[in-house]
C-alpha cells in the first residue's frame, strides 16, 4: 500500500518522546551529555510548568541561547556579534518552526513557556525526516523499500548517537547526515550532470552548515573522475563553483554594504577552525585548548587517536559490518547498492575534518566514519530479500546502538553489556542460516 511519507513524521515525534522517556524519564538510558565536565556544557536541568505542578528534566546547553535568539528573532542574525550568523539559512529553519510551533500553542495554552525547545524538538525530526526521505530517494530504484523498512530506516537513523542525543539541543551537527545524503542522491543518478541548478542548491545549503562544500566538491569529483586530465572539466566546474559561492557572497554583501555591519564566523574567528593552516604556514599559532592541535603532524595525531577512541565507542556496530561482510564471502558475493557512494563521500569528509585543527572527542570522526557505519548498516537491511533475515538484522542495529551513551563520556570501553550480546547473537543467528541458505 502506498502511504505518503509525510505521515512518517508524526511517527517520527512518538519514537522522539519514546527515547525521551527511555533517557530523561526512567534513565534506562544514560542521560548525561558532559560527565561533570564544565567545558562540555550541556546539563539537565529540570523545568517546571507554571500551569501544573508537573515538572520534567531537558538538557541546557551553553550555547543553547545563541540559537534561540535567532530561532524566535530572525534578524538576530545579522548582529555582529552572533555567534552563529554563518549558517543563516538553518537559523531561518528554526525561526519558521518558532513561529508555526508558537501559533499553533498559542492557541492551546498561551502560558505554555517552553515553546521554543518544544519547536527545536520538531525542528530537528524535520530535519531527520527530510534526510531519511533523500535517502529513500536515492535507494528506491535500486532495492525495493516498503513502508517497514521506511520506518526502520527512520528509527535507525533517530537512535544513531548524533541524533539520539541532538534531537533536544539546537546545535546544527544533525545537518551532518544531511549533506551526506545529497551527496548519495545526486551521485547514484548517473544520467545527472552538476550544473547552474545543483551548484546554486549545493550553494544555498552552504548556508545551512558550511560541510556542504565538502559534498559539493565531492559530488564534481565523482561525477568527473574520469575525465580529470581534461581542461574542459575545470573550466566547466569553476563555473558550477562560482554559482556555488553566489548565495554566500549575496548574502555576506546584504550585510556588509546594506546593512552596514562586519561578517562573524565564530568558527574561523574564535575557534580557528581551518585558518589555523594559514597560521601554521607563517610560523604561529594564536589557537591553544586542551582539543586544539594546530600544527602538522599534530593534528593528524589528534584526530587518528580521536578515530581510535570512535571505533571503540561504536565498535559493536562495527563488528556486525565485519560478521556480514565475511558471511557475504561465503555466501552469495552479493553487489550492495551505493555502498561506493557511501564510501567515497565518507572518505571525503574524514580526509575534510582532519584539517580541523579542534578535536572535541569523537564528533568530527563520527561525522564521517560513524554515519559510514550507519549507512553501511542500513544497506546491508535493504539488501536482505527475506524477512526474518531483516529483522534479524534490525534486531542486532537496534540493540547495538539503543544504549550507548554520549561521545562526551570519558571512560569509553567496549561495552559487554546485556544487548551488545543480544546484538552479536542475533546476527551470528543470521549468518548461520546464512550459510545454510547456500547448502
């Protein structure tokens, strides 16, 4: 039966209050983002509603207020002192989702006071619902994709770590996934060219998170990898690179020569993320923390030990890839379908994130590589014809991520607890009858 995927989004909200209840509610989940470390910011604090005696437990995070200005004031943005005034176009996301959220509030309880986290939760499971459709976008001429595995691919994707703990703060890391599946999209349609269209797209969410570079360059690259020894490719794509660099220099003009006011990027100025290469080139170095590492071979030292720590936080999904892949040998050598796609824009942006120069645990290694696992993960799902086999692997994703804790937790181990075994069971299960399958 077809079933129009934009019902999948009030599904989308009960699986979200589902592992709000799992983590904030009965801590069946562990809640905690920082483990007592100031310097990660983000704590629970418990609110209470001034219309009830109720109150309820919701992560704080220091630079929650940044985007909440923005969010409930658009033109905040434009201030020169906004911290987040580089990616206007998210802001205006969460602004358009204030203001339908507070409308619509207003007219149920106006005394409602926490209507713009109650707006970000939302705004986050859009953003979650839009990339689990570009994806079906991209599968769905390749494998057959019912309304189940639609679901199951939302739900793996809403208790992958970076949405499992981002859906309750604004931070734009869930636009990671995103940019990964325009690049899938746009580079699994073969008879697609990049042009004025794709670059201005490309370019327009360059101003949702800046990664959009990465795709965009990435998706050239794939599009044109046969052809890099003709001068006609480069004359082609600088063209697609100056649409590309149109709506940010469009919009940094609006602010510069209409309104008068200096551009801020809080990344570049006050984290120095990427300029410190610039730097390193003139002998200084003006950016020092405990996670900055700004000369080479440094950096690449810190984000390879960074990329140790990620493999043991996410290892046992890591593991049901190995045990897979090894049954695929022995098996039927079945073609997975995007797995090059997958693993070429991966590669991208982990060769992009190491030049970083700022190395917070884990996250900018699982930008890249942990999303490649999920992504792996899923098209080993869709891959699988018989349903039992499916759900044996849905079973073995969902208990190898379902409890596993913030990348900020200090002590990372590999974790034995109870469903790390079920996951190993499960999908040895499924690579014994298998094997059987061949016999």
């Amino acid at each position: 039966m077809k079933f129009n995927k934009f019902y999948f989004f009030p599904v989308s909200i009960f699986f979200g209050l589902l592992i709000y209840f799992l983590m904030f509610t009965i801590n069946v989940i562990n809640p905690d983002y920082s483990f007592g470390n100031p310097q990660l910011c983000v704590e629970l604090i418990e609110y209470r509603l001034n219309f009830s005696d109720l109150s309820f437990k919701y992560p704080y995070s220091c630079d929650e207020n940044y985007y909440y200005t923005g969010f409930e004031e658009f033109s905040k943005v434009f201030e020169e002192t906004y911290n987040y005034q580089a990616r206007p176009l998210y802001i205006f996301g969460g602004y358009v989702s204030f203001k339908i959220t507070d409308f619509v509030i207003n007219l149920i309880n106006p005394s409602f006071e926490y209507t713009t986290q109650l707006s970000t939760f939302l705004y986050q499971l859009m953003i979650i619902n839009s990339i689990v459709y570009i994806f079906y976008l991209s599968f769905k001429e390749k494998v057959k994709i019912t309304n189940i595995d639609y679901l199951v691919f939302l739900i793996i994707i809403m208790i992958n770590p970076i949405y499992k703990w981002g859906i309750f703060v604004p931070s734009h890391q869930t636009s990671t996934l995103l940019l990964i599946a325009f690049f899938i999209y746009f580079s699994s349609k073969k008879m697609v060219v990049v042009d004025r269209n794709i670059s201005l797209l490309f370019g327009l969410f360059f101003l949702f998170h800046r990664s959009f570079l990465i795709s965009f360059l990435a998706l050239i690259l794939y599009k044109n990898i046969d052809k890099l020894f003709k001068i006609e490719t480069y004359l082609k794509n600088l063209k697609c690179l100056i649409y590309f660099l149109l709506p940010n220099i469009i919009y940094e003009s609006f602010i510069r020569f209409i309104l008068q006011r200096p551009t801020y990027d809080a990344n570049t100025e006050y984290w120095g993320q990427f300029v410190w290469l610039y730097d390193f080139l003139r002998g200084k170095v003006r950016y020092q923390s405990e996670w900055h590492c700004v000369t080479i071979p440094e950096n690449f030292i810190c984000y390879f030990n960074d990329l140790k720590q990620m493999i043991m936080y996410i290892l046992i999904p890591i593991l049901l890839i190995g045990i897979i892949l090894i049954v695929n040998i022995f098996s039927e050598r079945k073609k997975y379908p995007l797995i090059n796609e997958v693993l070429f824009i991966s590669i991208s942006l982990f060769s992009f994130w190491s030049l970083i120069g700022w190395y917070p645990p884990i996250r900018f290694n699982f930008y890249s590589i942990g999303h490649m696992v999920t992504l792996i993960l899923l098209i080993f799902y869709l891959s699988e014809k018989k349903v039992f086999l499916k759900s044996l692997i849905f079973v073995s994703i969902i208990s190898a991520y379902i409890f596993i804790p913030h990348w900020n937790t200090p002590d990372i181990v590999i974790d034995t607890g109870l469903f790390s075994i079920v996951s190993l069971v499960t999908i040895n299960l499924f690579s014994i009858l298998k094997l059987l399958e061949r016999k």
